[in-house]
C-alpha cells in the first residue's frame, strides 16, 4: 500500500514548501477521489466535489493547528462537500423539461471499480450492489469502505460522520445489512432463467436501481423457494471490501501547464481535443491558486495509488507461492529486532541480560495433527492449549502445562462414544467444525440446534460451532444458530470463529481485531479464535505470504489478541509446515521463520 504524506509533509507545506504541497496535495488526492465517488456513486458533479474538497485544502492548510490530524480534517471537508452537493441538488428548481442528470456509462464510478480493479465474483457483486443504496447509505459506505481496507481508522469515520465510535459501529452495522441484502438483489436479478414470479414482480421497475426496489426484490427472494439459495453462502463483506485497493484516478483527467499565468490556474474541462491525460480535466476555472497547487493536482491526477487489504472466507489447502499483497488474516510488519540498539562503545565484554523464566500463555494455542516431531514443537511454541479436530489427542504426546482441548467435529461424530471419549480428555468442548462449508462439517443452523443437548450433556464448558467467515453478519449461519440456541433455550458458553486475511500488509492485524469486535459486539460473549492466519484464496487457489510477512503477523496479532479481554483463546493455523503454506514446524520439530515469531509471541 503506498505511503500517504507524513506529518512532516503536512507541517513543511503549511509552512509554504512548495514541494511538500505538490506532494501533500498529489498523496492524498486519490483519497478524496474514492470517497467522493463512492458517495456519489459517480454523479457528474464527482469531479466538481473532489475539486472543490483539495482546493479547501490547500486554502484551510495555513491554519490547521495539528499537523497529525490532517488526513481527519481533509475527509470532514469532503464529506461536508458532499453533503453540500446533496443539499443543492435537493434545493435546485425545476422549470421545464426534467434534465437528465445521470452520469456517463464511461464515468459511473461502479463500472470503473469493476473494470480498473479487474473485479469478478463476490467483489463485483459487491461493487455493484452499491448502486441499490441511498445517498445517506453510499455516504457512510464510502468511509466504512476504506476503513476494511486500512485508508481510514474508525475514529476519522466518526468525525467525519459528527458521531460517536458507538453510534458509527451501529450505523455500519445497518448500512453492511442493505449491502448484504442488495448483494442478494444483484444476485437475484442475475439469476438465469429468471424466476417468473421475480419476473412479474419487476415488470413495472424501469431498471434503476433505487432502495424501495431493493427492498421489494430482496423480499421476493427470502420467501421464494428458488431464489432463496441467491442469499446464501455470502461471503463477509469486510474479507471483500480489505483487499482492494483504491480506484486509480481516470486516466481521462488531464491538466494543461500551459494554462499557469503568474497566481491564477485556469484548467479546463476539454470536450473534444484531449489534453495530455485524456477528455476531462480538473475544471478550476480561474480559481485563485498557489501555482504549486495546481502542479500538485496535475502530479496527482496520475498518480495510480494501490494497495490495500482484505479478508477471507476460509479454510487452508496449500497451492500456491509466496507473495506479498494478501491472504487470510491480518498481518503487521513489526518485525523483532535482533539486539537492542545501543549507543555507548566499551571494550568490555557485552554482558548478557538474565535469564527470563519461559511460560506458555494461557491464551495462545495452535492447531495441529499429528507430525514428526510434534511433541517437541508443542513443547517448544509454548502454547497454553491445543486441538486437533478430534475428541482426543490421537497418538499426539501432550506435554505437561499444555491443555487439550476436544471438538465434536461434525454430525457423525455425535455418539455416546465418541461424547465419552471428549468428557474424558477435556474440560472444554469445541462445537462443529466449519458447519456454513460443504466440504467441512457441512450443516444447517436447525441440524447443529438438533444435535446441540447431546454436547451440552457432556458438561463441559461448550463453545459454539466454529464458522469459517461472516460470524458478525445478521442473518449468517452463526447469528441464525445463536438466534436458534436462545430461543430453545440452548447453552452456548463461549463464541468459536476462524478468520483467514488476505491482505499481507501492516493492515492486517486491524482488519483481524474489526472482525473479533464486530462478532463480540453482536453476540456478547467470550471468543475463541481456533483457527487462523494469512491466506488468500480470491483467485481460486491458496496463495501464501512470505515467511517475513507471517512472522510480523504472529507477533502483531498474538499482541493484540493477548490485549482485548474478550478474546478468550486463540489458535494459529497450524503447527506443522510439512508443505508450503502458513505452518510453524518443520518436519523434526525445528521452527521456522514464523515459528519463531509465533514462539516469542503472546
């Protein structure tokens, strides 16, 4: 992800560096670009709003106070330019024939994410289902979108919002539910042949997209018995939203040098004969301009930011090479130091710190089956706990201190046997395995329910099925067994979840906390993440991050996690790296990069 402008930047161009400005101006530009087009969703007055937000900016810029804020006070301005623009339009008389106001298929701004970022799947029917939002919807989904992918933190969200953290979070909530349900809708719409039911309901819809079709449309597909299956197996939006990067600024703006007369800039918007960059230029009309500023907007209009990250869907079959833009979980790129820095020289020998007494901690645990040399990586990865997707270790030594902990792994597994076995080797019980999977523990809501008393009469404490993606989601498989569980007045002791990022950049240990605060917030109870790590499975196959890029994500998520009193236990996937992928242990118990990061963590 490219570096935004630091405050040293921020500072040098408030003090009138003009290079600073170019870059300060350049570096935040495509920022502004995609929250304002998200906003509007590619409205011809894009443009005019994203103009008008840098040259505030630039104007506003002597008089920021706080240099470290500047990234919060530039998005507050385009949102109030946003808001502006809305309430003009809303205000603008209309006399005589309606104009048709709607943007260029070339300019709507869904068309070009999807075409620039090369979407497909899940993504693209993400990207389009913005267009089934409101214009208060769009505004909101323009920050929380950057938020999933790393540009924004969740209090700038809120300030530009004028709401608190709590208010915004329930606010993202809402709006992430009619995404889901216009996710449902394009789906729905796209289905072919088209349910004849739907294609009687749509008969009358002239074809834009708008809320109160969305709602009817959605409607249609929970009741009908064909399109129902259009809303399943959603994958979370923040795994998808994560990983993508800004949409590059068109290359269709352009600036033309030779319009710099002394102080004023005069861009103009070119119809016909193209300016170096393309048809449409920034259109600062005689705007009253420092001559570097409008250098600046020159240098940014083609500056192609990337970047970004996502999250996943998951499970973790290897096939792939290393790389370094994504995968499951969250990463971070805090990478140990070898020694600490010093700044005396002496010829005496260096004396060696004291030994510190090596315990596991409680929390941190792993996943495993059984390898050569597990004993000895069990022992030495100083977990707390183990699992190994079974009611009992299975021929795996367990050392002492290291508790293991039983699951009931799917439907088949729920005899008295195999129930006695888990009683017997363990005080805790994990639920079903990946039950929202086809190719895992592949159950229903109401199958796990029925099956639920038969773990609960172990005893033992019980935490719930362990879904592989969307555990935050309303109406997701988690949220519907949990609605379930309450209503039979079932007992689920803790929250069980797997999480796999596919963003391999600092963003990643962030997007994994989001997604543990949203799953905690919705359910109330301890969390227990069992399995997790850094894969990316968006182009049909695994690809892994490199072994620099897992290690600096075990140390930076094993932190975080071991922080938030939540978060009961959690568990990377997995300890043996007997072939490429996100394991700890080489064949023979010897640690690798990320083992020993992993090792050191927690």
């Amino acid at each position: 992800m490219t570096e935004e402008p630091g405050v040293a930047t921020v500072t040098a161009a408030r003090d009138g560096d003009q290079r600073a400005l170019d870059d300060l101006v350049s570096g935040y530009l495509p920022l502004v670009y995609n929250i304002v087009g998200h906003a509007l969703g590619g409205h011809p007055d894009t443009d005019d709003v994203v103009q008008e937000t840098m040259l505030r900016a630039v104007h506003g810029l002597p008089g920021l106070r706080d240099p470290a804020g500047f990234r919060s006070w530039l998005v507050v301005i385009a949102m109030n330019q946003i808001r502006l623009r809305h309430r003009d339009h809303q205000r603008l008389p209309i006399t005589g024939p309606v104009p048709e106001d709607v943007a260029d298929p070339g300019a709507d701004f869904v068309d070009l994410t999807i075409m620039r970022l090369q979407l497909s799947g899940q993504r693209r029917e993400v990207v389009t289902a913005t267009r089934w939002l409101s214009e208060d919807e769009r505004e909101l989904l323009s920050l929380w979108w950057l938020e999933a992918a790393g540009r924004l933190t969740r209090a700038e969200v809120a300030t530009a919002l004028e709401l608190t953290p709590q208010h915004t979070a329930v606010r993202v909530q809402r709006v992430k539910a009619q995404l889901d349900a216009a996710r449902i809708v394009v789906r729905t719409l796209e289905r072919t042949p088209r349910c004849p039911e739907l294609a009687h309901i749509v008969a009358e819809w002239d074809g834009v997209p708008s809320p109160l079709w969305r709602k009817r449309i959605a409607r249609h597909s929970r009741d009908c018995a064909r399109c129902e299956r259009c809303g399943r197996d959603l994958a979370s939006v923040e795994g998808l939203l994560a990983r993508l990067p800004l949409v590059p600024l068109p290359a269709a703006f352009g600036f033309d040098p030779a319009a710099l007369t002394g102080s004023h800039v005069a861009i103009t918007q070119v119809t016909s004969a193209p300016v170096t960059g393309g048809k449409v230029s920034l259109l600062l009309k005689g705007a009253l301009v420092k001559p570097a500023a409008a250098a600046v907007l020159a240098a940014g209009i083609v500056v192609a930011v990337l970047p970004s990250g996502e999250e996943p869907v998951a499970r973790a079959i290897p096939v792939a090479t290393a790389e370094s833009t994504t995968s499951p979980p969250a990463t971070t790129s805090s990478v140990p130091s070898s020694a600490p820095a010093s700044t005396t020289t002496t010829s005496a020998k260096p004396v060696p710190p004291p030994a510190v007494p090596v315990t596991a901690s409680v929390k941190k645990g792993v996943s495993t089956w059984k390898f050569d040399g597990v004993g000895k990586a069990l022992t030495d990865v100083r977990a707390g706990w183990y699992y190994n997707w079974a009611a009992h270790p299975d021929g795996i030594p367990t050392p002492p201190n290291v508790e293991f902990v039983p699951m009931i792994w799917g439907a088949k597994f729920t005899d008295d046997a195999t129930l006695a076995k888990a009683k017997a080797n363990g005080k805790v019980l994990l639920g079903f395995n990946e039950p929202d999977f086809p190719d895992q523990a592949n159950m229903t809501p109401e199958q796990a329910l029925d099956l639920w008393p038969k773990l609960a009469a172990t005893g033992l404490r019980l935490g719930s099925p362990a879904v592989a993606h969307s555990g935050d989601k309303a109406g997701g498989w988690l949220d519907r067994f949990m609605t379930g569980a309450a209503q039979r007045g079932l007992r689920v002791d803790f929250i069980t979840v797997h999480w796999y990022g596919s963003d391999f950049s600092d963003a990643a240990v962030g997007h994994l906390r989001n997604y543990l605060a949203a799953v905690h917030a919705r359910y109330g109870k301890p969390i227990w993440l069992t399995e997790y790590s850094l894969i990316d499975f968006s182009g049909g196959t695994a690809r892994f991050p490199t072994q620099a890029q897992l290690a600096a994500f075990a140390k930076g998520s094993s932190a975080m996690m071991e922080g938030l009193p939540h978060i009961e236990r959690y568990a990377w996937f997995a300890l043996p790296a007997e072939k490429p992928g996100t394991g700890l242990y080489t064949p023979g118990g010897t640690p690798n990069e990320a083992g020993e990061a992993y090792r050191a963590a927690g």
